[in-house]
C-alpha cells in the first residue's frame, strides 16, 4: 500500500474525540482515521444503491438515519 503523509486542521473537540475512539477501540489515531474514512464510504455507497441506514434502540424502536450531507 502506498502512502502519503498529510496535515490537517481539525477543531480541537475533532481531534480528542478521535484520540478517544482510538483509544476505547485499543488503536492507533491512524488507524481510528483510516477506519472512519472506510465506514463512512460504505455508508455512502449503500445509501446511493438505495439502502436505508437503520438503527434498533434497546427497547426495539426502529429509526431510520438520514445523512445530513
């Protein structure tokens, strides 16, 4: 895999969240980046073939996500 060295300005809120994901999930920054980065591309793909993104709360209320962007 090729890599290329980046630099980003994100908020501050932005970058603790991701240092806590990274964290809680036993990884890298980098790593927690490059998985949010292929989530939110499956994400896409599947809403633009017609999928629907739902989500069960624990007393089983169904609803559905529509993405904002």
């Amino acid at each position: 895999m090729e890599v290329t060295k980046a630099t980003f300005n994100l908020p501050n809120d932005d970058i603790a969240e991701l240092r806590r994901l990274a964290e809680a999930n036993h990884t890298t920054v980098t790593a927690m980046l490059r998985q949010a980065i292929a989530t939110q591309a499956y994400i896409n793909k599947e809403i633009e073939n017609g999928s629907k993104l739902l989500v069960e709360k624990p007393n089983g209320q169904i609803r559905e996500l529509v993405p904002q962007w």
